[in-house]
C-alpha cells in the first residue's frame, strides 16, 4: 500500500472532489462527523488553527482529518498541543489499513504544519472501544480523565513527542 498524507490545500479539483464524496458507515458519523461538516469547519472560516489533510493512495483521497491549534483549540486541550478531529476512512476502504496510514504519518504532518508543537491530543467517545485501541497502538496514552461530551462521555488521549 503507497499511501500519503497531504495538506488539503495541495490538493488539485479532481482531488477536492474525491475528498467531498468520502462516506462513512451511518454507525459512524455520531463519532467523527461526517466530510461535509469537516470541510465546512476548514473552509468556512480560515485560518492558521485548522488544517485538513487527505490520506491519497494512488493519489485519490481515501481518509481525511482536521487538526486543530489555537485560536480554535479545544478547551479540554493543552495549549503546546494540536487536536485531531473528524478522522474518517472512506467506508469503501476501510480494512487496508488507512486509517494506520494516518496515525503513522500524522506526528509529522503536524510538526510541519506547526513546529512548535509538544503533542497531538483528541478526544474519544469513552464507548468507542475499538477507536480508543487503535489510538492506543500508535502510541496514544489515555489520560485517565472522563468527561461529558456532545453524546456522552469522553476520554482525552495524547501523544506527546
């Protein structure tokens, strides 16, 4: 698998529109939004504390995930870090392994987006047990605090470098 994780903004049309056809299983969506919300949060209001960056394998976008800083970081979030948000691997290729692309090469990516950054930090739901090992494999360490969330409880996971 040759997989890529790019900015959203080198992206040329045809890969903007491959972008915007991601789908995600409906089971999902509670979880991470779905790709027009996350582009609408990139695009409506730009500036330097959001990027968005698409997984390109064979140079069509399978995955896309917005990362945050301030001025729109999080609350629940440390100042030195950058957030990650509405990671999404297109339903018709999950299971190869896209969504380890991502987590792989997302130290870097965000490093050179920001390379003042400690760490990368997210929240997960506390139910979305297979979301909270996956993070947990790449190098994710649960903080150990719950929260109230949008739909329910939330666990604060980060990578610090």
């Amino acid at each position: 698998m040759s997989a890529r994780l790019v900015p959203y903004e080198s992206l040329n049309a045809t890969q903007r529109q491959q972008v915007e056809a991601i789908e995600i299983h409906a089971e999902q969506i509670k979880f991470s939004g779905d790709i027009h919300g996350a582009l609408h949060t990139l695009l409506s209001k730009p500036g330097p504390g959001v990027k968005g960056f698409a997984l390109l394998a064979e140079e069509v976008p399978v995955a896309f995930l917005l990362l945050k800083r301030p001025p729109v970081l999080p609350e629940w979030a440390d100042e030195h870090s950058a957030t990650l948000h509405a990671l999404q691997v297109d339903h018709r290729a999950q299971g190869k392994g896209y969504g380890k692309a991502c987590l792989l090469a997302l130290p870097d990516v965000a490093r050179q987006a920001w390379p003042e950054i400690k760490g990368l930090e997210l929240s997960v739901d506390a139910d979305n047990d297979a979301a909270i090992a996956l993070y947990a494999r790449y190098g994710f360490v649960d903080s150990g605090e719950a929260y109230k969330g949008r739909i329910g409880y939330e666990r604060r996971m980060g990578l610090f470098f």
